[in-house]
C-alpha cells in the first residue's frame, strides 16, 4: 500500500495535473507500434496551465481538465486500429499509432504536428527542409483529428507541406472544405453549411424570426456565426444580438463576459431562442450561471454539445427551457461499447490519459453521478493524494458508457477505417511492412477515392473532403426524473427537410412553435409589413393592404395586388373578389320600363295600320298617301321599337352591330317617306308656277327613297365591313365592369346620325314651307312639329351621351330614339286617327272638297297672278319649261301610289273666277 501510494504521489508530483513534458517520448498520449504509423490529435484536455511569472518561457505547458468524451474518441481510434489488426484488411500489416493531447490549444497542436513532421526513425526528431518532400519518409503517414475546427485549421496548414493526409471526426468548419487552402484535409462528418442550414431551416419552420447567438471568440465560432447569419438571412431570420465569449478558459474576462452574455438574455424578453455555438465546457460555464437567472429560453445546440453527458447532467437543467441539436448521424457502436467493458483489463503502459483516468476515478469515487463527472473535470492535485487504494473495486462500467457520444465516435471509427482502406489501396502491389514503401502524398490520392461499405452504407469523401451524412435533431426530455437526449427527427441536407419517424415525434416538433420569438406581432391575412426605424427587417408594424390590394399569409413583406381589370379588394383584404358584370339586363327596372314604353309603341303601330286598313277608302287615308306608303312608314316605326330591345341584356358582337344599323336604315326609310309626303303636299297646295314646276322635276317617290335608303345602307355596310362595333368592358367604375358596346368608330356613327338629321332637315324645311294649309288637313305642320322634336331630342342626346357612363348609358340612347320615333309617330298618323275616329262628319269626300275649295278661292288672285307672271316671259322659255316636264307630269298622273296630279297651264289666258271649284276638286283628286 505504501508503495502504491509512493508511485501515485510521484505521479502527480510529476504530471501537475496532467503529465509534464520532459522529453519527446513523454509528449506522446498513446502510443503502439505498426508497420504503419497513424497520428491521433485529440482535446484530452480542456485548457493549458498558463504560467504567473515572468517572462514567459517556451516551455509546453501542462494541461488540466479532463475531457471524458474526447478521452472516449481516443480509446475510439485504438479500439478501430485493434479490430482492423485482429481483420485480414491489410493482409499482416498492422498499424500503429501514436495520439497527443492538444488540450484545445493551437500551440500545443503544432508541437505534435512537427514531430508528425519528424523524419522517420530519427532520434532527434528532426524535420528537415527540403523543396521536394515526394520522397521524403516522415514519422507517420495519416492524422486522425483535431477536435475542434481552429486546431484543425492550423495543423491543415502544416501538415499540408507534405500532404500528409488529415482526417477529422468532429472538426465541421464550412471553410475546411477549400481545398486550395486545405488540401489534405478530409472529414468524415458534413460541414457547418448543412449544420447551420439545417438551423435556420427548423427556426424559420417553428415561426421564429427574433434570436440570439453566443459563441466562441476562435475560428470555429467566427466561421459558424458567419454561416449561420447567412442562413438565417435566407430564411428571413433575424438575430437580435451576438455574444462572443472567449475562446479560452484561462482568459481573465471569461467569467465577465459570461455575466454579460447572461445579463443580454435576460434583458431581451422577446429574444426566447438561443443558438450556442460553444465548446462543452464553454456551455457549461454559461449553463450553470443561466441557472442561477433563471433564465428559462430555447436553447438551439450545436454538434459540439447536443449530445454532451455532462450538461444534460447538470443540477436544475430543466430550469433552462427546452434544448433542442443537431448532431451527426451515427452507426452502430456496440462493439465499442463491449471494448469499453473490457477496458480495464487493457495495459495501461503506453496509455497515459487511460493511466490518468484510472487515477482520476479512484479520486473520484465518493462522489454520486454527476459531482462525479464534476471531479473528474476539475480534479486538482490534493485530490489525486486521496482514495486511490483499492483501485480495482472504483472502476464504474456504466460511466464511460453513459458518457458516450455516438455521432462522434462512430464518426472517429470511419475516419480509421478510411485510412485503413486507402492503406489497402496502396500495399496492393507494394510490401507495406517497409515504413517507405509509399508517401503521403500517395495515400492521399488514395484517399480521395476510397469506397467502403459501413452498415450496408456506402461510404465515400465528396469533391471537397467532406461525408455527407444526415443529422439527427435530438430533444433532451426529462424521464423519470432524468434529463434524455432523445431523438426528434432526422434532417436530410440534400433535401433540406426533416423526416420524422412517427405522428408522436412530429407532435413534438410542432410543439415547439407555441414559444414565440419575434421582434413584432405577427401581421395577419389582410395585412402587411412596414418597415420601422430598427435595423432588422424582422421589426415592423403591420399596416392594412391599401384597396386592390390583398394578402393571404402571415407576415408578407408586401401585399399582392388584384388584377385591377377583373378584380377587385376592400382595405385590409385575405382576397380578391370578381367584379360585378354590369349592363342594362332585362330585370333592371328602368330597362323593363323602357320595354313597356317601347311595347306601347308597337301596339300603337298595329293599332294605327288596323285603323288605316279599315278606312282605307276614306279622304284622310287617301290624303295621307295611301295604304302602301302609310304601311312602310308604320313598318320603319315598327323596326325601330324592336331596335330598342338590342340595347338591352348583356351585349354581344350580333346586338351591337345590329341595333344601330337596324335603327339607322329603319329611320332612314321612315324619313325619307316623310319626305315624299312633304314634296307631294307642297306640290298640291303650291300657286307658285315655279315652285310647281321645280317639284314636278324633283318628285320622283320611288327613287327617292331607294337613293335616300340605300346611301344609308352604304353607310352602315362599310361601318360593319371596317371599324364594326364591338362589347367592350368598361373598368371606370370601381369593383365593377361595365360590359358596353363600343362604336366602333365614333365618326362612322356621327355620319349615320347626320346623314338622318339632314334628310330630316330637308324634310322639316318642305313641311315647312307647306305649314298654311287648309286648316283641316294640316299634315305639313304635323311633319313639322315631329321633325322638331326629333331634332330637339338627338341635340339633347349629344351632351348628355358624352357625360354619362355606366350600364345605363344605352338607356340614353333608347330614350332618344323612343322619343324620336313617338314624335314622328303621334305627329304624323295621331291626328289623322283623331278625324278617322272623332270627326267622322268631316273625313267625307263633300267635307273635303268645301275645306279645298274655300282655300282655294283665297288662293285664285295669287294664282291669276303668277299666271300673268308667267305669260310675261319669254315663248321660248315657257316652252323649254313645258317640255322638260312633260313626262313628268304624265308619270304623276299615273296610278303610283306617290304620285301628285300637275296642273295644267293656260297659255294666255287669265284663269276666271269659276275655275277655283274646278281647282278644288282636282287638289282633292290629288290628295
């Protein structure tokens, strides 16, 4: 006992906590000899010793802080370099390996990666210069590691001088990839990119968007803030503060800068998702003083610590919130776990940190679970003296077990293994068992296309060195009293999803966004964000979508806007609605008026064409030109209240190009036989011989209306042919289309208009001129008032055309023409009617003939008058006057139903005073 207790005091006394450098041997952590020699870099412990005094000296300092799960990768790597000696891989080549601790410090990793450089068999170590080191044989020919990215990063740099292969289990800085930086670094765990993304992915899926970050001051943390901003930037993420704590334990303003760090989570009350990209024993600083606060957040964690034992076994954990990782998809580690049962039968002689364990359990042992952990981590020297007697009944089985971390020790085995394939690739040809038998540099290219099979997985490095493999999202969950890391989901960085292994996990998922973590409300359907003063776009207010405008997700940066033409959208809308389609539809009120109007009209023509077709023989009927002429007046009256029902309904291409020529051509027709009727009462009641004669010559009933007629059907045929109407809608009133027919051309349909509006004029002027006849039969003066409101209804109809719009804008259009035509209508047969029906007595041919006599007596001295006249000029003239209407006097005393008997001039002679009841009853005869 005394002698155990002797060689434990002298180990301490020796290590100072760990063991103390004193020659190169003592540098090596591990060690066991191989035809082929593979280097190990691994974090054993947590920090170097930084010496007091001054000045500092270059002395490699010892190291303190035990690490239990980078302990637990070495014994990973010996455990694979075992197995794979114990195969038939490499055909009775066995390798060998020696592993140092870097104790997380740079300066300790560059000193074992020079004697990494070491010339082969060399007892003074030496590395040699050389400008060509192809066939240069140096001590090993592969690394395992480092631990963490900024190690790894600087022992890349070195190592790639010689192209020595470097394959790291954990190291996950996305700018290792850069192989023109790094060209003989190789990983066997994807990069912080996928890492980092996967991050940003499930905090953009649980609705977050307001977080904060701690992580290390070193390269590592540097990078992955730096990735992950970008991710989250992607993802509409923002990050409310940074924290970075440094990077060494033996910083004099560590513990500071942790209060400070704790102090900004505390006071940022809308910040409850924390990223932490730290190393174990940072979080574990930051964790136990959090607890102390009270803090309780969501705690997103990096692959450094996601799986970490030691945190979860922290007093009070749960009081921290809810954590949810990411760590590395693992394989199957069982045989490990059986090597780690039996591992305190294994020598100890070239293991220092086993040695070093075994002296740290006994320390320990008093101790329950996790103080126990504690005390491994922080043992000092005057705990090392006690309770180390008995070293055989300390050993706890279940400890190192529990501690394991499977993503990175199945990530340390690949890395072997890898080696050892790319080893087998080159001793295929080649007697392995000589140490220069191949280069480094030759593995290396080996290695870059090494396939193996692992768990029926095919296992290969990327273009950039890299594995991809699938993260595990862990959930630590109380059970039983005791914090479980468990697994959540798994994420797949090809696809950039999670996939869930069951409804109950995916519960678990969801669960998770009934935290909220946003810098503002969330803004609703209907709303949109605004920009504030904050620099981050996450802080908005939410303000309504304006009119037309409409939006159908939660916190859209901008409102979509409708399709203005066809849809429309209140203030503060979820969506877009149709337009109403409107047009004068036969339901419509004033439409169903308009068509009772024009229904009346119709009736009245049909009531009128029975009257006439009763009394056809009767001096009125007679007088008003006949039954035919009377019947295509009454027809054209007739088309022209259909017309109207084209302007009602919804329009389409047959309504519009119809009703304005049907109203056209009707009109014309009706006009143009008002203007015979005219012409032919001015030529029965006209005394003037010259006025008679110029009608003679001008009356020509059926060509006139077949010309008057047939220009307006021209017009409207090359309206059609080239600028024919069509439906048009109308978006000028707001929520609504207006379906109308468009013109066409607005010239086209001015000249139709005014092509009626000069015959009328034409008419109104003959009509005119006849106003003063006999009192009973005053048709002329009829024609008159009815031309008048024809021309008073379509002047009025211009102005108020052009300022109205909407669907009753071709309710306009119908007023006119209904009021037009009821005008020509009721001015030109009404009256007549009136005599046909109520003034009996005086529709008889004696009636007549009294009523043309008297004016024909007032009218005889005019008469005599203009005979004289006539006979005072010239022979020659009266007679080329004669001639030239000679046939036409004849053609009028035919039996047309248009035609106006002439009257026959005396040469002279002045008529006597008994002519004017011959007169009389020859103007009958001609009505």
């Amino acid at each position: 006992m005394a002698f155990m207790s002797f060689l434990v005091s002298c180990f301490v006394i020796g290590t100072d906590v760990a063991f103390s450098c004193q020659n190169t041997d003592d540098f090596v952590g591990a060690s066991s000899p191989g035809h082929i020699v593979i280097g190990g870099l691994f974090a054993v412990h947590s920090e170097m010793v930084h010496p007091e005094e001054y000045p500092i000296k270059p002395v490699i300092r010892n190291c303190s802080g035990f690490e239990v799960q980078f302990f637990l990768q070495t014994l990973a790597m010996i455990h694979a370099i075992e197995t794979i000696n114990n195969s038939t891989l490499l055909s009775g080549v066995t390798l060998g390996y020696e592993i140092y601790d870097t104790c997380a410090e740079v300066t300790k990793a560059m000193a074992s990666a020079l004697r990494f450089l070491s010339k082969f068999n060399s007892s003074e170590d030496v590395v040699e210069f050389k400008c060509n080191y192809s066939d240069y044989v140096p001590r090993i020919k592969a690394v395992i590691g480092a631990s963490y990215s900024e190690v790894s990063m600087a022992v890349s740099r070195l190592l790639a001088l010689q192209l020595i292969p470097q394959v790291s289990p954990s190291s996950s800085a996305e700018i290792l990839s850069d192989k023109i930086r790094f060209p003989s670094f190789f990983r066997t765990i994807p990069s912080d990119f996928h890492q980092t993304r996967a991050m940003a992915h499930l905090i953009c899926e649980a609705g977050w968007n307001w977080i904060g970050v701690i992580a290390t001051d070193d390269d590592n943390g540097r990078f992955a803030l730096e990735s992950f901003g970008v991710q989250a930037m992607a993802n509409n993420v923002c990050i409310a503060f940074k924290e970075m704590l440094p990077a060494y334990l033996s910083d004099s303003t560590f513990h500071t800068k942790v209060d400070h760090a704790v102090e900004k989570i505390v006071k940022e009350t809308r910040v409850n998702v924390i990223v932490v990209f730290m190393r174990q024993f940072h979080v574990l600083k930051l964790f136990k003083k959090a607890i102390e606060r009270n803090v309780n957040k969501i705690w997103i964690a990096s692959d450094n610590w996601s799986t970490a034992v030691k945190i979860s076994t922290i007093p009070n954990i749960r009081q921290l919130g809810t954590i949810v990782g990411f760590g590395f998809k693992s394989g199957d580690v069982s045989t490990f776990q059986d090597f780690l049962r039996n591992l305190h039968e294994k020598p100890i002689d070239n293991n220092k940190f086993l040695h070093e364990y075994i002296m740290l359990l006994s320390a320990c042992a008093h101790l329950e679970y996790h103080d126990f952990q504690t005390c491994i981590a922080n043992q000092s020297q005057d705990d090392l003296l006690q309770n180390v007697e008995n070293k055989q009944q300390i050993w706890r089985d279940d400890f190192l077990n529990a501690n394991i971390e499977p993503g990175f020790i199945h990530s340390t085995i690949l890395a072997v293994y890898a080696i050892a394939h790319a080893i087998k690739g080159q001793c295929k040809q080649r007697n392995c068992k000589d140490p220069s038998a191949f280069a480094p540099w030759e593995l290396l290219e080996e290695l870059q296309n090494v396939t193996f099979i692992d768990d029926d997985k095919e296992i290969k490095f990327d273009s950039n060195g890299d594995m991809s493999t699938n993260y595990d999202v862990l959930l630590w969950k109380e059970i039983d009293g005791h914090m479980e890391i468990t697994t959540m989901a798994e994420y797949d960085p090809e696809k950039g999803h999670f996939i869930f292994e069951d409804e109950e996990k995916k519960k678990e998922f969801l669960d998770l966004r009934k935290v909220q973590s946003t810098c503002s409300q969330h803004c609703r359907p209907g709303q949109m964000k605004k920009i504030t003063e904050s620099p981050h776009t996450c802080c908005y207010e939410c303000v309504y979508c304006p009119e037309n405008h409409y939006s159908n997700q939660t916190d859209i940066d901008y409102c979509y806007q409708c399709n203005n033409k066809t849809y429309w959208a209140p203030v503060n809308s979820t969506t877009c609605y149709r337009k109403t389609i409107h047009f004068l539809a036969w339901t419509d009120w004033f439409a169903i008026f308009l068509l009772l109007l024009s229904a009346f009209g119709v009736v009245l023509v049909l009531s009128i064409s029975v009257i006439f077709a009763k009394n056809v023989s009767t001096p009125v009927v007679k007088a008003s030109g006949g039954l035919i002429i009377c019947y295509i007046i009454l027809f054209s009256h007739f088309l022209i209240f259909i017309s109207t029902i084209f302007f009602i309904d919804e329009p389409t291409e047959f309504k519009c190009k119809t009703r304005q020529a049907l109203f056209g051509i009707s009109f014309t027709l009706c006009v143009s036989c008002i203007l015979i009727k005219s012409l032919k009462i001015l030529l029965a009641f006209s005394f003037d011989p010259r006025l008679q004669n110029f009608l003679k010559c001008v009356y020509k009933p059926v060509p006139i209306v077949i010309t008057c007629t047939g220009i307006q059907v021209i017009i409207c045929t090359f309206w059609l042919i080239f600028r024919t109407p069509f439906v048009k809608q109308n978006f000028s009133i707001p929520r609504t289309i207006i379906l109308e027919c468009n013109e066409g051309s607005i010239v086209a349909f001015g000249i139709m208009l005014g092509y009626i509006a000069a015959l009328a004029f034409i008419c109104f002027i003959f009509a005119f001129k006849g106003r003063k006849l006999p009192e009973n039969y005053n048709e002329a003066k009829f024609i008159t008032f009815g031309m008048l409101i024809y021309f008073i209804a379509w002047i009025v109809f211009i102005p108020v055309h052009a300022t109205t719009f909407g669907k009753y804008l071709p309710a306009v259009e119908i007023i006119v023409v209904l009021i037009s035509n009821y005008g020509i209508l009721c001015c030109t047969f009404l009256p007549k009617c009136y005599v046909i029906i109520y003034k009996q007595e005086t529709n008889t041919k004696s009636a007549f003939l009294k009523m043309i006599y008297t004016y024909s007596s007032k009218s005889a001295s005019s008469v005599a008058v203009s005979q004289i006249s006539l006979d005072s000029k010239s022979s020659g003239s009266r007679g080329t006057i004669s001639d030239s209407c000679k046939s036409e006097g004849n053609s009028v005393n035919g039996n047309s139903p248009f035609q106006v008997p002439g009257q026959r001039l005396i040469k002279g002679k002045v008529l006597p005073k008994n002519t004017a009841r011959t007169m009389a009853r020859r103007r009958l005869s001609s009505i």
